[in-house]
C-alpha cells in the first residue's frame, strides 16, 4: 500500500513540478502597437444570454482594431428572452460595426458546435475568434491575436480567461479551481504538450478548420468545441498550437451562481474525458483522479489506522505546496489576489470535491443551458 501511495504521490509532484517548468518557459509577451494586417470573424453562439450581452457587446464596440478588419457574428441558440431587442439597440447604437445575427434550427446533440460551424459558414474573414456571451473582451484583444499571428504564424491560439471578482466562498473555490486549470493549460503549452483550451478565448485559421472537416468526429458529444478541436490541431499541425500569454488577450468571465450550477458544470466537463484522443490528456486526467482519490482514502486509513495521519500529512503538504506555486505563479499573471487566503481551506476540500463530480460524471446527467444531456 505504502509503494502506491508513494508511486501516485511522487508522480503527480513530477506532473505539477513539470507545468511550474513550462509555466516559466512560455514567456509573457509585451502588448505593441503593430500595423493591423489580419481580419477576424469573432463568432458567439448564444443561448438565454439577455442579462449578459450588453456588456459584451459593449467591450466590442471599444476593440482598439480597424473595424473594416473583424465582423460580429452571433448565432442564437433557440433563446426565449429579449435578446433581440438588446442586439437591435446595439446595432442602432454602433451602425459603423460589421455586426449580423443568425438563428441555429440544427438539432441539440451538440447545440455549440452546431452554432460555432453555422458561424463560420457565414464568416468572411480569415480568422475565427470565439468568444462566450457571458464575456468581456480587452480592449486590445484582436490586436494581442494580430502580433502573434505576425510573429508565430501559427494555425490555432489559445487564450487566457479569469472569473469576474466575486466575495462568496463559493467564488473562491471556483476561482481557484479555475486557476489551477490555466495555469495547467499554460504549463503543458510551455512544454509543448498542451492538452487543454478554453471555447471562451480561442483563435484559429478558417482555412485550417475547414481542412481538418471542422467538428466532424464529435457531434455526438454535447460540449468540447475546444478540447476536441485541439485534438484534432494536435495531430495535423502540433508545431502551429501557441498559447497567447499577454496580459492585454485576457478574458473576463462569470463564475457560477450556485453549486448546483457548478456541480453541473463540473460533471459536463468531466463527462468529455472519456472521449480524449490525446494520451497525455489522459494521463493528466487520471493522476489527478488517482492523486485526489488517494488524499481521500488515506484520509479514512488514518482513523482506523493511525499510522496514515504521518503519510496523509506529507501527501497532504507535498501536493498543497506545488499546487499553491502553480495558482500563485497563475494568479500573478491574471492580476488575481482575492482567492488565495481561501486556498488552505479549499485544499482540504477539493479531493473530496473531485471524487464526488468523478463519481457523479458516471452515473448520472448533466444539465446545461437548460437541456439534459446523457453521458
């Protein structure tokens, strides 16, 4: 017993020690005013989202980018709120902005996916940006994709996102859940084995997604417009992935407001794992597991067993002290400082967390947007 639990131990401290590596090694990039060569279709597919699209809408009217250079694009998703009153207002408000809606009739196996290609049919422009409606986009944005399309000419960007400040312990354990996944994200990229994206700020060649037949493969799973889709760049074009580490790309999003609403999140994130074509994904995914797994049986080996209180506490430390580098080295990054005290307390708790959404992502189903899915 004590082999294994030293054998899950140290190979999760190898993983984590590994990304803090990469983390290091993909450098930040600095913000330049550069000449704007590259246009952009920015595409948001949308569902019930009335309470949110103002305000993204409002961060695109203030893109620092020549609008004859990007269009809007936004596809609803069988919403029933006041959507459309808010884009009218929008589009009467900023007349000069390439801006155009359009309804998905497609079925809703895998409504995202559905509506992100219908957007993309639509688009004019070279590159396709997507965003989510529940998003603010930075002001130099575009301009951020256009510097390191000119620098790296890569095919696919993937691109930070953080939650917007929040004051509930409910927050804070999301936020640094959150963190630790971008930090993850940034450090697999930085050892070019990236595994893991956000649909929220994501860029990619138009010309390339068509070759690579789109979301073909995948629409029997109801989310994954980001993770499968890298799949797919990994596999043709692995040396044109970057990650755009630039302070000026981040995107601000919502937390969830309940923990219903985030437990469901969490088992409709889980539920796609299964379905990973990348071996590193999957190793990732189990150590993890079998890390968080282990905190939890030793937990209850050590009162039965009092021995295990010594290997509970040096697992417990060794995992907390490489975690808390990795969000702190993240949250720097983000200019994030609001979370961290919580960080002892939700250390405790999330191995517990993680075995229940594990247990949960097996045996039942998830809803999202109002729709239930099946695993």
């Amino acid at each position: 017993m004590i082999f294994i639990i030293a054998f899950i131990s140290i190979s999760y401290t190898v993983l984590v020690f590994t990304f803090i590596l990469g983390f290091n090694k993909l450098k930040t990039s600095t913000y330049k005013n550069s000449p704007a060569k590259n246009t952009f279709s920015i595409i948001v597919a949308f569902r019930n989202e009335a309470e949110n699209l103002e305000t993204l809408l409002t961060s695109f009217s203030k893109l620092n980018y020549p609008i004859n250079l990007f269009e809007i694009i936004l596809i609803n998703d069988h919403s029933d709120d006041e959507f459309e009153l808010i884009i009218k207002k929008f589009q009467v408000q900023f007349p000069q902005l390439n801006i155009s809606l359009i309804h998905s009739l497609k079925n809703f196996t895998s409504p995202k996916k559905d509506a992100i290609s219908l957007g993309i049919k639509h688009s004019k422009l070279n590159w396709i940006v997507t965003t989510d409606a529940d998003c603010e986009v930075p002001v130099n944005w575009l301009q951020s994709f256009n510097q390191i399309i000119e620098k790296k000419q890569p095919y696919f960007i993937s691109a930070p996102v953080k939650f917007k400040p929040k004051s509930s312990f409910l927050f804070h354990f999301q936020n640094l859940n959150f963190i630790s996944l971008i930090g993850s994200t940034i450090g697999a990229f930085g050892i070019k084995k990236p595994f893991m994206c956000n649909g929220a700020n994501l860029c990619y060649s138009k010309n390339i997604f068509n070759k690579l037949n789109g979301f073909l493969g995948n629409e029997n799973i109801a989310s994954g417009d980001d993770i499968f889709l890298l799949e797919k760049m990994i596999e043709k074009h692995p040396e044109k992935i970057v990650f755009l580490k630039n302070e000026e790309a981040i995107i601000v999003t919502n937390s969830e407001t309940s923990w219903k609403k985030f437990i469901n999140q969490q088992i409709r994130w889980a539920s796609k794992a299964g379905h990973y074509k990348n071996n590193f994904a999957k190793l990732v995914g189990a150590l993890v597991f079998l890390e968080n797994l282990l905190l939890v049986l030793v937990t209850i080996f050590a009162f039965i067993y009092p021995f295990y209180w010594l290997v509970l506490c040096i697992v417990f430390i060794q995992k907390m002290l490489l975690d808390f580098i990795l969000i702190n080295k993240t949250s720097q990054f983000l200019k994030i400082n609001n979370s961290r005290s919580y960080f002892p307390i939700t250390s405790i708790l999330y191995p517990f967390f993680t075995v229940f959404i594990a247990f949960l992502s097996f045996f039942t189903n998830y809803n999202w947007k109002g729709r239930t899915y099946k695993k």
